[in-house]
C-alpha cells in the first residue's frame, strides 16, 4: 500500500512539475465512458495529492484497528492456552505424587490443548482404576484415539478387559522390531484373555528375544498356571520345552502347593533343602499349601535343622508344613522362634492359623494388630 501511494505522490510531482519545466499552463482532461474530468494541471495535482494523504491516513487507521482487534484475540487465546497448559501441568505433577483424587479435579472440569487429550483422558482412566472404578477407567480408555491405545495397554490390563486392544497387540508383537515391553505386553493380554493356545505358541519367541527377567518369567508362569485346572498343571508344565521349564519351574512349584500336590513334587522340593539360597523360596512354597502328604520331605527338613538350627528359613518352611499337615502345636512352637518383624508380613496367616488352632488366639490376635 505504502508503495502505491509514492508512485501515485511521484506522478503528481513529475505532472506538477512538468509545466514549468515546458513554460506552459498545461491541461488535463480524463474521460470514462459518459465521465469526463477535466482542468488544469494544477489543480489535478492538488487533487491528487490530497486523495493520497486521504488513502494513506485510511490505510493507518485500518491498520491501527486490526492490530487492536489482533492483540485483542491474542490476548485472550493466549490466556486460555495458559489455563490450559496450567491443568494438564498440574494433573501430571498429582499423578507424580500418587495424588489422583486432585489428577480427577484438574481434569474433569478443565480442557487441555488438543495434543494432549490422551494423555488427559489417560489419567483419568488411572484415577477411575485408583479408585476401583474400572467402568469409568473403561469409559476413558475407549475415548482415547486408537494411534494411541498401545501405549495405555498397561491400563487396559489393570481395568481387567484388555480385548480391546488384543488385535493391536498381536500386530505389534509380530513385527521383526518388537519392543520387549510389547512382547511382554501382549503376553499379559493373552493370559489375562485365558488364551493360552496362543501363549503356549508365543512363549518361544519370548524366550528368542529374551523379553523378559527372571522374575517377570515367574510373574507370567504364575498367571498362566493359576488360571489352569488342578489336574492339567503337571501336564502343561512337562508339555513346556526344557529352556522353559526352567523359568517355570518355580511357578509350577507353588501352584502345585497350592493345589495341595506336594507328593508330586516332593523330590523337588527336598532338592531345594540342600540349597542355603533356596531355603526362603521353599518356605513361600510351602506357605502357599493347605494340604500336604510329605513325610520324607518333613524329615529332610528336620535333619538339616539339626546341623543348623538358626536357619530362620527353613524353620519357616518347616512351621507351614506342619500347618499343613495339621500339627499346629509344632508350627506354632516353631513361629515364636522363627517368627520377627522382617517375615511377620509375609507369614503372619500361617502363625495365624497356627495359634488358633493350638489354642493360643491371644497371639494370633496381636499379629492382626
């Protein structure tokens, strides 16, 4: 705009100019269809001039009440975006702290900028799962785009119906460059899904890219054998290949305990007596067991305690067998030895039942305490 207006403040100094240059009055005429505008070039240029001051002063004053109008706009753009950013920012910092009573306050009412609607949606399904609202954790993670369902397949898991994104899963778990977090992912959804044909047909490829640690090994074992009947768990465990048999074993143990089988595994476990490190792992087995039938293994147990009677342990695992084979006045003896603050968490049902059975209920009363 700015340019034009010099051309046109350029024409008229060159036209007012030129008749003096030529010592002529000089005269402009102007015709337009049935328009004609005629007079001197004088006064053409005065009238030109002064339309181009008229132009320039409009074109400041429209530019000055855009940028009012802009700054306007931005201004309050600006502090939405600011209130905005102020919520997510403040649900995130909650959820850090395990806060999520104030993750749900920050974002119920509030909306967030459009990239992180997700992530917002996303932590309200964690406060509904907090809150053993799995339906409306549920109602949030079905809102989520799907781009992203992956990356809350933990979520999905912890609502309990993770059906929803198995498809997904399988694809992603299938790919050449799956994540371990992806195998182990879809391994999760497979148990928690009870199928298991497809586990049993995905735990090599598991076991090929070393997706998971010892402990997750158990972890899965011990879901997938939980979830078996009582009848098929030595079945399945044998039909397992040898390199997994060694990462299921300890989890089939204790299930088998559980199931009140320990004469089909009494030989393996009287192996663990002869083991220091294996000691504690043998009393959690046997903790697990409510019914039992191993005399041999009670007489491993014993004899070893005779060469060291201050293994904590194995004292331990001792007072939970003979709980489970309804000695309780000898477990309850073995629990006031064996029994202090580092284990009472985790043993403190077995002295429970001990102490109530052999008459001593005051004492199972102050572990309850």
């Amino acid at each position: 705009m700015i340019g034009i207006i010099i051309l046109i403040v350029a024409i008229v100094v060159v036209l007012a100019v030129t008749p003096f240059v030529l010592d002529e009055k000089g005269y402009v005429l102007i015709s337009f269809n049935n328009t004609t505008i005629e007079g001197t070039i004088v006064s053409f240029c005065i009238m030109a001039a002064i339309t181009a001051a008229v132009l320039y002063l409009t074109y400041k004053l429209v530019r000055y009440l855009l940028s009012i109008y802009h700054n306007t706009k931005h201004g309050f753009f600006a502090r939405s975006q600011e209130r905005k950013h102020a919520a997510i920012e403040q649900a995130l910092w909650s959820a850090i702290n395990d806060d999520y009573e104030h993750v749900e306050q920050a974002l119920s009412g509030n909306s967030v900028p459009s990239k992180f609607e997700d992530i917002r949606l996303a932590l309200l399904a964690k406060a509904a799962l907090t809150n053993n609202q799995a339906d409306k954790a549920l109602e949030r993670l079905f809102e989520i785009s799907p781009e992203n369902q992956l990356k809350v397949a933990k979520l999905w898991l912890a609502s309990g119906d993770s059906s929803a994104i198995e498809s997904q899963m399988r694809t992603s778990a299938e790919a050449k460059k799956a994540t371990p977090l992806e195998l182990k992912l879809y391994a999760e959804v497979l148990v928690q899904q009870q199928h298991f044909t497809a586990l049993e047909e995905f735990l090599p490829r598991l076991l090929r890219k070393k997706a998971l640690n010892e402990t997750q090994w158990t972890q899965l074992f011990n879901a997938y054998f939980s979830a078996l009947d009582d009848d098929k768990l030595t079945g399945k465990y044998k039909q397992l290949p040898k390199k997994l048999q060694a990462h299921a074993h300890n989890a089939y143990l204790m299930q088998m305990a559980q199931a009140g089988q320990l004469s089909v595994i009494e030989s393996d476990l009287i192996k663990m007596v002869k083991h220091n490190e294996q000691h504690l792992l043998l009393a959690n087995i046997l903790s697990k067991t409510t019914a039992a039938d191993a005399v041999k293994l009670q007489t491993t147990i014993q004899e070893r305690l005779k060469k060291d009677d201050s293994n904590n342990a194995l004292l331990l695992a001792l007072a939970c067998l003979a709980n489970a084979q309804g000695d309780y006045d000898l477990a309850a003896r073995i629990f006031d030895k064996a029994l202090n603050s580092d284990n009472k968490k985790q043993f403190f049902e077995q002295a429970a039942l001990s102490y109530k059975n052999s008459a001593q209920a005051e004492k199972a009363l102050v572990l309850y305490q």
